[in-house]
C-alpha cells in the first residue's frame, strides 16, 4: 500500500493522476493509478463473470445496462488554470478492447451490517479481462459504482475507459449516511427509492429514516392501527411491506436502512392515538413568543410521558413491531431536544418531583434510561443510537447512559465531537454548522415580524467599531434580514465547499479518533418534500460521500476541494442524467472553463488545519 | 400547566369565539381580490356546465382551458379552516359562467385593463364575468377556478361578489437564462404559473457572459459559438412560442439583452467587440466571466442595431429591457484603445457609460419600443437619461430615480431576489475554512452569516410579502410612478431541476402585493395573518397543476389552526 502511493506521488511530479483522463470516479478512490498506453476499448458483449449472488448478479446486470444507456461525454473535466503551463496532451490509441470482467468474491455470505468489509480492488490492465476483487459483495457494487462512472462515450455509441486503471479502495468511515426526515413533510416511496440509488452510485451506505414526528405519524403499526389516523393521509403511510421493499431495495444496492423513532421528545401524531395520557403538553401553545414557558423548539409540542407508567407499554408494543420490520443491527431511538417546559403540563411528573424534592430533571432523564433502554436492547446485536443530547443537554441529560450507545453529534461542531469520544461514546458527526442540509431558507413558522423591516437597521456600535477595526474579525455588518440569518436557526445554507472542508476529526486525539464511525447529512423536511428532495440532498450529499470514503486531502495532506470541484460538477450532471434533480452548483460555463470561476486563482488557497 | 400557558389559551378561545359570528364559508383566493363578498352558498356544479364566452379567440380558448382545469382538479383543500366557520346554505346548480367583455379588440401591452367582475349567485343558475377586455376576463376566470372546491365528493363553487383590478400594471418574474439554460418546456411552465398568479410579465434575461443561448436568424453566430450547446439555443421558433404561449394567457414576454457588461459571450462570435474577457474576473467583473462591450467601436452599435431590430420583430411588446448593470471601470480602463478614447474626448468611465446608455436608448426608440434598464447607470454612473426610460430597482432607494422623472419597477434585491441565500457559487473559496471549525461569538459567514451568498439570506415569503410597494414613493409634479414589480431569479445556481421551487410560492407572496396592492381598499396594511393560510393552500393547489412549488411548512400546519405562528 505505502509503496503505490509513492509511486502515485512521483507520477504526480510529471502529469497529476487526476488530470491523466477526463473523468475520475467521485469518491475518488483512496487508490487510482491511471496507466497511459491508450484508452480501453468496452466489448460490445462485455462477459461479467461473477459468483452466484443473486445481488452482485442483480447489480451487474444494472452497471451494464447503465454504462450502454448513459454512454457518459464528461461535463466537467480538470485541467490547470489557464497561467498554468499547457495541459500535456496525452496522446491516446485504442490499445486493446475489453471482453470481460472477473469477479472473485472472497466471502459470499458477509451480511449488510456496519463494519462490514467494503473494499475493493478494480484492475483494467492491458489485456481483455478486467478483474474485481473484493472480500464481500458490498465491496463488489462499490467497485460497480467506480466501472459505472470511468467507462464514458468514445464519440462513436461505443464505450471506452481513458486508460487502463488500478483501483484499490476502501472507505475511511463505516458509517456514510443521508437522514430523511418523513414525519414534518411525507416522502413518496419513488423519492425514498430514488434517494437510495443516489447513495449508492456515491458510495454511502446509510438511509438514516427519521420516520415520524410530533407533525405526523406516517409508520403502519399493526398492534396499534389507530396511530396512523395521525399521518397526513390515508395515503401518506408507510406499510410494513412498504418498508420491506423500501430495506430490499436499499440492501441490493449495499444501503443500510436505520430506523428512527424519535423519543420520547418530538412525540405526539401517532402516540396520542394509544393513549393521550403518554403524551405530555401536545394540547399546548409552543410559546416561543413567551420563551420562559416554551413547550417546544418548535410547532408542535410533544414529549412522551417519562413517569405515567402506560407510556413503556406503548414504547414496547411500538418498538417491538417496528424492531421486527426493520433488518438492520441499528436502531435510532431519537432523544434530541427534550424541552423541561412541556412537562409542566404533566400531573405524573409533577407529582413525581414533590415526592421527593431533590429529585432533577437529570434525575427524569435517567429514569427514562433505565426504563426504555433495556425494551429498546431486544436482541443481542442490537445497537442503539441516540442524538447527543441526552449527553450534552444543559437541562436535562441523563446521568449515566450505557456506553456503547452510539451519540449522533449535531451541537457545536468539533467541540461535542471531542467530549462525546473523549467519554467513550462511538460517535456519528452531524454537525449543524457543516451537514444540515434543510439551512438556510429562512424561518417557516407564520406571522413572523421580524420581516417587516424596510430599512437595514443601524448595528450595535460594539459590533460595528469591531467590524471597523478589523473586518476580518468574526463579526461582520449583519442583522436579520441583511446578511444575518434570515429566520433559519442554522443559517447559512450550507455549500458543498462548506461541507467538504470539514475535517471531522480535528483535536481529536487519536484514541478519540477510533471512536468516530462517520458521518450523516440530515434533511429536516419542514420546508421540503417530494418536489425538492433531489435538490436539496444532491449533489451536496457526494460531497460528504467523498469525504467519508477517501477524506478531503491529497497524498500531501492537503485539502484538495479544488481538485474535487470538477468531480462534483461532472457528478451533478450525471445524476440529473440518471434521474435525480439535483441542484446546479454554478453556471455551466464554469463546467466548460476548469477554475475561471474559481476565488483564488492559486490553487493552494484553501489549506486546512494540519491534522 | 403553568399559569403563563393558561392564560395564553384563554385568550386564545377567548378570540377565537368572538370571530365565529363573523366568518363565512371561503375559498382561498391568491392574490385576493380587491372586492370581495362571499354570500354564503355553494352551488354544486351541472353536469352540463358550460363556460360561454364572447367572440375573442383568447377568451374562448382560456373558457375551454379551465373548464379543463376545473373539473380535473376537483381541489380539496390542504389548509383547514383556521378559525369555525358559519355552515353554507346549498344553493341550486350552477348552469353557466357568462363572460361578458366590452372590448372584443385590444392587444396585450403594458397598462391594458385587466379589471373584471365576477359573481356567482347564492341561488345558482348563470354566474356572470364582466371584464372590459379579455384580459380581465382570463384574469377572471383565473379567480372562478379558485372558488371550486371538493366537499363531500362534489364539486362545489361558493357564491360570491367580487369586484378586481390590479393595483399596478407590471407584475412580473424576471428569468435568467444564460448562466443556466432552461428548456423551453420549463418557461411555458412558468407562463402557466404566472397566469395562475395573476402576473403579467415574463422578464426574459436572455444573454449574459456565461453563454448566449439567443439564436437570431441576422446573427446566428453568436448563439453557435455563445451557447452552451448546439442543443441550448431558443430559436426564432422557440422564442414565437413562447411569445404566443405568454399571449394566450395573457402574459407579457419581454427580452432584455443585458449590455454593455454581462457579454464576455458575445466575444466568442465578435472577439473584436468585447474587452477584459481574458482578465481576471476578480477586479473587472462582479462574477466570472469577465467582458463587456467596446462602447467606442462603432461596429458595436451595428451589432445592437441589428439584435434590436430582430427582437422587436419577434417579441410585440412595447417594452424593450436593455440591461445596463455592473458595469466595470477597470474593464474599460485595462482596454488600451478605450483608455485612448478616454483620454482624448477628456470623459470619465461614466459618461462613457452614460453615452453608451442614450446611444441604446436611440436604437430602441427607433424600433418603437419603450426602453427598460437596470438602476445603475442612473445611481452609479449618474447618467441623465431622457424620462421615459423605465427603470428597475435592485439596491436603491425608489424615491431617488422617482424624483427624475423615471418610473420604476420594484426588484429590491433586499426582498425580490429569490436566488439569494443558496451560499457562493464560485470555487477554491477559502472563506468556507475556519481554524478551529467552531462559532465565535458573533455572527461570522459560517454562522449565522452570509455562507457567501452576496444577498443572503433567502427571502421567505413573509419577507417579500412584508414589502411596502408604497414606502418612500412620492407624488410630486414631474415624478415617476411605480408601474410594478418583479421578483428575479438569477440562475448561477438554478436549472431546470429546481426553477419551480425557487420561485413558487415565494412568487406568489409578490404577485399579491403586485396585484391587491400592500394596502387594501380601506387604506389598512395587508397582514400576514390573511395570506398564510392562503399561501400554504395555493402551494398545494400549484404542485397539482404541475408546478413543483417548495413545502413552505410541515404539512401539520394546514390543519393545525394557529399552531404554527411565532406570536399568535
């Protein structure tokens, strides 16, 4: 390994790997070296010869006729700014024409589990067989989704491969995700199918479904029929074989399905159908015009009942079904932004806390744990995952959650990062300020006054003098509607420049490190659903695939986002291509000019910490 | 539950109660009409229903087109009532609409009436639309398809008197299809959907440096060589179609071809017209590429003469918009000949500017059309245009252009920019990085900031619709009027996957103020707490007409009363 990336390095002294062909595979692999005898003619009768596996034989046979039906021309291709010296011209003769592809899959049965082995090696080398090698079948459609996207057009309806090419890959995270959030807005069956193939084609392996919510209740739950009458429609629900096609889907395309029920905050549509008892202040006024007695973060309050004994039947009987649906090793069981105010409206609690005075709402916390943790531990290979806040809540965290609870981060960037692992946590970065996809398009709650405002209003003197004094300062000359954040909470939008130029294990120690399994970008749909999913989640999302797979440094350690860019544009074509609408990142001239749309025409501009 | 919480629902029930008594049964109107009396019935429809209208082919076939939409959409709608609501009496059948229009000939330009009447009797029988031309008929009948509803498996119209007429003229969406091309297929889409809103022009941003998708029959090299793609030309054909499209639904088309900056593309045909567009985009350009015309070669005036010329024949529409937006000194100056013509006439960059800017003037006044520009040669270049030079805001203050005589179209980009907030477009930007990866106090690009949007943040709805159309305006003798508005979409980061959602419904939040004005009849400000419900149903109402507007809230919302307001 150590000495192909030497030899990848000295290449790059005379023509830089990425800038040998036209089109590299995005997540760029950890290992690609592109040979330059001449490009690879695709026999028209490419033979795939692979073991029996009913998946990998599914997915060949999905890469075939992709890679006939796309016959890619590059949309973006890398070349040097235009200072630079001339771009050397390799020439290029069709030197050989591949016939077939030979698949050895060391073991055929590895399930779809985290941790499971997902590398691959993928060598197109000068004769007519190509071969993919790889320990498990999950490793083998990674290697499909490379062949996928380096066999392009050769101008003549006939496919070809630059160069030939040796691929050696495998991921730096094992946990590579996109959250859809299906309980503020409903999520067609054909957008939650569509989102699963764009994960696979971008190398993630997790579909993080945060099914409900406190706005609806779209999950059939057979023992409980009544809590659909809480999804937006009879038409807006998800049937247990509707998730069982939606796992079988995802699993032959290497994606893990985790389920989220979020609990016991966010908790009303659906709950209040059992028993109205088990949910606490959903009757209320948010209130956050009076945010001393706020309910909830936002419309609509909601948060099951921690003391009134029924609410563990309901939990059990809810989990118990759900847990059986859904295949995967992990389940989410939510616990984020538990509001202390909404259980002023519970009689239980409030009982429960005269009884004994020095009793907390930690103490409320924890007595949550201990009652629904070992309901949610219902097999031996369960794992749960929860937000971090019932770590790192100021209010109300528990005071003691089992460690091998998995803590999705979302508060504080780096900071939570470090205090979760430091405490032994396995960790899941979600960062707000780097992977919230749903920033940035204002605030969604009504009869908002903080619009009406004709005039940007005069800035506080101690920010406007510091601005004055030094504008590079972390203040800048901003108010709500004027460059401020415009009524998003996470504000700004985040840019896949944003999101790629995370290094997600910064100040970290390297023990620390260990315990980051990867990450997720959440899509909170309160301002989305079926008509802007595409756009929101893609090609965003391949940014964070590409950091996750291979990191976003060169062999030098340097951050290489500006090498990435083509990659990415290139990528959003092909997925608009392919039938996802994701958005443009900028104007097409920009695909047609490598880095005249660039800020800094020095490529070195953007370093990044050293690590 | 805490005393605090007691008392908000008291209060809440409190007023809830006192409205019951003044609430009749309703439809949700967008943009509401002027006048308007509902009375109380629905009126089931006939199943020979029939729309008759007057001898105009416009009016006859927007009869038949929603008559269509009517009985396909069948709209049950998505907001619930948000306070009760006084139970209708069931009224006899509606037979017929009735479109009476007093005009029968009158073309489609700036400033015709679009004023109509429209009622639909408590009793059933023939509903009555009385316009003056068949404008305001389709305008009318727009309205008449929004008073339909779904209850109880029928379809139902609920009676009503209503009296309506825009309170300005232009009101319109201004696309840009040059940094993003877009198929001919997503801008009749977006005709559709200003009918739907009762907007009137198209404000078509056909050219810019990034591409010149414009294929004219006088100069087809520029599109062969200036667009993106052979297959992203408009093409004579394409542009008469769209003409036509926009015509039959009563939609104004408008081209503007953005100059003198904003056309490195027309370098790629006429290389000898257009400097800097091999400079650094940083110092001679608000944005890559770089470029814009040599204002003292006369070939470049041959070159507008002609686009001019060729336009006007394909686009009627009086108005002509001719650009004129950030223009660059520097890439003027860097230009050795310009610099020479400088220094020779003795003339500033801006009155080069100014120059160029009555030169076009002339041009498009010889082609008898009305001449529209972008703000800044007035604001930044001080130039002193003749008066009929319609002009569109982006940054500055209205009363300042006014009091020159110039009308003006409201853009605000404070308010009507509805591409800001989507973060920096442009690559190997540094500014994403920060040391420590973490907030600082304050509000900083990454938090809480810009995230290197120029006009961040995004504009909600409740934004643009928080516009005063009237702030600031004057009425002296010799001012300018306000004709209207237009919210603008710049496409640096919008194609044809998601034009629909960055401007709908947002669009919808400026149709209204366009449309029913700020103010109502009665002189009081038109409030938030009217249009959400309406705008959270028209949402809906436009993604089953095929417009795949954006969620503006969680679903919940709709039937969730108030439960979704800041401050109730």
């Amino acid at each position: 390994m150590k000495a192909i990336v030497a030899s990848i390095a000295a290449a790059i002294a005379f023509i830089p790997a990425s800038l040998a062909v036209a089109v590299n595979p995005l997540p760029a692999p950890r290992e690609i070296s592109w040979g330059h005898s001449g490009s690879v003619k695709i026999d028209r009768d490419l033979e795939f010869i692979a073991p029996a596996n009913t998946i990998l034989t599914n997915a060949i046979k999905r890469t075939n006729k992709m890679i006939w039906k796309e016959q890619w021309v590059p949309q973006a291709v890398e070349k040097k700014p235009v200072d630079y010296p001339p771009f050397p011209d390799v020439k290029r003769s069709e030197s050989i024409t591949l016939k077939k592809i030979k698949f050895s899959v060391s073991d055929l049965h590895a399930d779809l589990q985290a941790g499971v082995d997902e590398s691959y090696t993928l060598e197109i080398g000068t004769g007519s067989t190509g071969t993919i090698k790889s320990k498990t079948v999950w490793g083998a459609l990674h290697a499909l989704a490379t062949l996928e996207q380096i066999v392009i057009s050769d101008g003549h309806k006939g496919l070809i491969i630059e160069e030939p090419v040796t691929i050696k890959d495998e991921p730096l995270y094992p946990h590579r995700g996109v959250m859809l959030d299906t309980g503020r807005n409903f999520l067609s069956l054909k957008s939650i199918y569509r989102q699963i193939d764009a994960l696979a084609w971008s190398k993630l392996n997790v579909l993080h479904w945060h099914i409900d919510d406190a706005q609806s209740w779209p999950l059939e739950i057979k023992a409980h029929p009544k809590m659909t009458k809480d999804a937006y429609s009879s038409k807006e629900i998800y049937t247990h074989t509707d998730v069982k096609n939606v796992i079988a889907y995802a699993k032959a395309r290497g994606v893990r399905v985790i389920p989220e029920i979020d609990m016991p905050g966010h908790s009303a549509s659906g709950w209040r159908q059992i028993d109205p008892k088990i949910v606490a202040c959903g009757n209320s006024w948010w209130s956050n015009d009076n945010w001393p007695a706020h309910t909830a973060v936002e419309p609509n309050p909601g948060q099951l009942d921690i003391i009134y004994p029924k609410t563990y039947d309901a939990i059990k009987s809810v989990y118990d079904e759900a847990s059986s649906i859904f295949a995967d090793n992990y389940f989410h069981v939510g616990f984020d932004e538990l509001q202390v105010g909404c259980y002023n409206d519970s009689s239980y609690i409030q009982d429960w806390f005269k009884a004994d005075p020095s009793r907390t709402y930690q103490d409320l916390a924890q007595y949550y744990i201990d009652k629904a943790v070992p309901i949610f531990q219902n097999k031996k290979d369960r794992r749960l995952i929860m937000w971090e806040d019932v770590v790192t809540s100021a209010d109300i965290p528990a005071k003691n959650v089992p460690k091998n609870i998995i803590m999705q981060t979302w508060n504080n960037g780096p900071n939570n990062t470090k205090v979760l692992t430091a405490k032994g946590y396995d960790v899941i970065v979600s960062s707000s300020d780097f992977f919230y996809l749903d920033c940035g398009f204002g605030g969604w709650v009504g009869n908002d006054p903080r619009y009406n405002v004709d005039y940007s209003p005069p800035l506080d003197a101690s920010i406007s003098d510091a601005f004055a004094a030094d504008p590079t300062t972390a203040y800048s000359a901003v108010s709500f509607n004027y460059g401020g954040n415009g009524g998003s909470w996470c504000a700004p939008y985040k840019t896949w420049q944003r999101i790629y130029d995370y290094d997600i294990t910064i100040g970290l120690t390297k023990a620390e490190a260990k315990h980051v399994l990867g990450g997720e970008a959440p899509l909170w749909a309160e301002q989305s659903d079926d008509t802007t999913v595409d756009s929101k989640v893609w090609p965003r999302a391949a940014a964070l695939a590409e950091l996750l797979w291979s990191g976003n440094r060169d062999s030098k350690g340097l951050k290489r986002t500006t090498q990435m860019t083509s990659r990415i544009l290139n990528y959003r074509e092909r997925l608009v291509g392919r039938g996802v609408g994701a958005s443009p990142l900028m104007p097409r001239y920009c695909l047609n000019n490598p880095h005249a749309c660039d800020l800094y025409l020095d490529q070195t501009a953007v370093t990044g910490p050293a690590l | 539950m805490s005393a605090a919480l007691l008392m908000k629902f008291i209060t809440v029930l409190a007023a809830a109660s006192l409205l019951v008594a003044s609430i009749d049964a309703k439809t949700w109107l967008l943009p509401i009409p002027q006048s308007l009396k509902w009375t109380g019935s629905e009126i089931p429809l006939d199943e020979n229903f029939d729309i008759h209208a007057p001898d105009n082919a416009q009016a006859q076939e927007a009869a038949n087109r929603y008559k269509k939409l009517i009985l396909k959409e069948k709209w049950v709608p998505y907001q619930k009532n948000v306070t009760e609501i006084t139970p209708l009496k069931k009224g006899g059948v509606l037979k017929s609409l009735q479109i009476g229009i007093k005009d029968l000939n009158v073309t489609l330009d700036f400033g015709v009436d679009e004023s109509y009447n429209l009622t639909i009797p408590e009793t059933g029988g023939d509903a009555t639309l009385d316009a003056n031309t068949w404008i305001g008929a389709l305008r009318g009948l727009e309205t008449f398809s929004q008073l339909f509803v779904k209850t109880d498996g029928q379809l139902v119209a609920h009676s009503s008197v209503i009296q309506d007429w825009p309170t300005y003229p232009h009101r319109g969406i201004m696309l840009d299809t040059a940094r993003n091309f877009y198929e001919v297929e997503s801008i009749l889409r977006t005709i559709d959907a200003l009918a739907y809103n009762k907007m009137n022009v198209l404000h078509w941003h056909l050219t810019d440096s990034q591409s010149w998708p414009l294929g004219l029959n006088k100069h087809p090299e520029l599109a062969e060589k200036g667009a993106y793609s052979a297959e992203q030309i408009y093409s004579v054909k394409d542009l008469k179609k769209v003409v036509s499209y926009g015509q039959s639904r009563g939609v104004r088309v408008i081209p503007e071809i953005d100059m003198p900056a904003h056309t490195a593309s027309i370098a790629k045909s006429h290389s000898d017209l257009v400097t800097c567009t091999d400079t650094n985009w940083l110092t001679n350009a608000a944005e890559p590429a770089p470029g814009a015309l040599d204002p003292t070669n006369n070939h470049t005036y041959s070159l507008i003469e002609d686009i001019v010329e060729e336009l006007s024949e394909i686009f009627p529409d009086s108005f002509y918009h001719a650009g004129g937006d950030e223009v660059s000194s520097h890439c003027w100056k860097q230009d050795k000949k310009i610099s020479k013509y400088l220094k020779k006439h003795n003339m500033t960059t801006n009155e080069l500017w100014s120059q160029f800017e009555d030169k076009v003037g002339t041009i498009v006044n010889n082609n008898k059309k009305r001449i529209m520009i972008w703000e800044d040669a007035i604001v930044k270049a001080k130039a002193d245009l003749s008066k009929d030079v319609a002009v569109q805001i982006w940054t500055t203050i209205p009363e300042k252009i006014i009091r020159r005589g110039h009308d003006i179209i409201h853009s605000s980009s404070d308010y009507f920019y509805l591409d800001c907030g989507g973060g920096g477009w442009v690559q190997n930007d540094t500014s994403y990085v920060t040391s420590n990866q973490s907030a600082t106090a304050g509000v900083s690009q990454n938090y809480g900031g810009a995230g290197g949007s120029w006009c961040a943040p995004y504009k909600t709805w409740q934004r643009i619709y928080s516009f005063d159309m009237t702030y600031n305006i004057t009425s002296n003798p010799g001012d300018g009027q306000v004709l209207g508005g237009e919210a603008a979409l710049w496409s640096e980061q919008t194609d044809d996957t998601d034009l629909d959602a960055k401007l709908w419904p947002r669009g919808s939040a400026a149709a209204e103020i366009f449309w029913s004005g700020s103010y109502d009849k009665e002189g009081n400000r038109r409030s938030l707490d009217d249009m959400w419900p309406r705008i959270n149903d028209w949402r809906y109402r436009l993604v089953r007409r095929g417009i795949a507007a954006i969620a503006l809230v969680p679903q919940w919302c709709l039937s969730a009363g108030t439960g979704c307001l800041i401050t109730q």
